[in-house]
C-alpha cells in the first residue's frame, strides 16, 4: 500500500470527504503509475479517482466494529514517533 495513504476507519470524526477523495487519488496515482496523467488519459484518470472515492465512502459508511474510536492528533503523534525513530 502506499504510503500516503492512512487508514480512514474509525475515527472521530469520521472521514471527510476530502480524505476520502486524497486517498482515492493516491491509489489511482500508485496504480496508474502516473501522478499527472496525459490528456488522452486524464478523464479516465479522473472517472477512476470519483470512483474510488464513492466506492470507499461505501465501504467506511457500512464498516462495523466494537473498538473505541482514535483520535486523529493522537494517531499523528503516533506516526511522528514512528518516523523520528525510524529516521534518527
């Protein structure tokens, strides 16, 4: 997965949109292997990203799950930490 991509579930708040629409940009990009694609390209490039997006807001919107919800700052503090170690 890439690593751009963080997980959207079970957060509060929940997604936003723009998150979504973030991550499904980041796949497309990842898949495609292009971050700008051609002209030719660019209204599948686009279909493939609203997709993606529509299809993941599905997917968080019906997830279910018994663990408490995490918080964003906490979860960004976590990977900070992560990173500093891993870099240090």
């Amino acid at each position: 997965m890439c690593r751009n991509i963080r997980p959207l579930h079970n957060f509060e708040p929940p997604a936003t949109d723009d998150e979504v629409s973030a991550a499904a940009l980041q796949f497309v990009r990842k898949v495609s292997g292009t971050t700008k694609p051609s002209a030719a390209n660019q209204e599948a490039f686009d279909h493939a990203v609203a997709e993606i997006a529509h299809i993941t807001r599905h997917l968080l919107d019906d997830l279910v799950t018994n663990a408490p919800k995490k918080n964003r700052e906490v979860e960004a503090a976590k990977r900070r930490a992560r990173a500093e170690a891993r870099y240090a």
